[in-house]
C-alpha cells in the first residue's frame, strides 16, 4: 500500500477534552506509529496541542466534525501552524 501523507493526525473534540491520534513511520521499514494525545479544551491547551503536532512533524489533520462542539477547534486553529485540514 502507498502511503499518501507520512505524519498524520486524526482530531476528536468532546465538551471536556480533546483525543488525538497521530499516526507517523515506525522504527522498522514498513511500520506504523500510532500515538493517541489528550488535551482540555481551553484555548492555550489548543496552542499547545498544534505546537504539539508540529514538534511530531504532523503535516495534516482530520476532525471528526459532527457536533457543536468542534466549530471552535477549526475556527480557533493557529494561523501560523503549516498542517493542512482534510
């Protein structure tokens, strides 16, 4: 299977936190890391959360988007940060 994106990071917003799946290259040829993050949402914790990302070299993201409680996630994200949303 062709990897499409090497460091990639999956969002799960509920009222209280925030889980975060990275998945990233192994220590072996062909594997897979998997690491999941938990944060609060507050919006420091959410500078925090994509300074985070970045220091794993996270290029994009993905969020589950079904509930209110996303918007300001997305709204909120650092302009600064050079992951892309999908």
């Amino acid at each position: 299977m062709k990897v499409l994106y090497e460091r990639v990071a999956g969002i799960d917003v509920h009222k209280d936190m925030i889980k975060v799946g990275i998945r990233s290259p192994g220590d072996k040829l062909w594997t897979r890391r998997s690491e999941v993050l938990q944060y609060r949402t507050f919006y420091g914790v959410l500078q925090q959360m994509a300074a985070d990302l970045r220091e794993r070299g996270v290029t994009h993201v993905v969020m589950e988007a079904s509930g209110v409680y996303t918007e300001p996630v997305y709204t909120r994200w650092p302009s600064e940060t050079s992951m892309r949303w999908r």
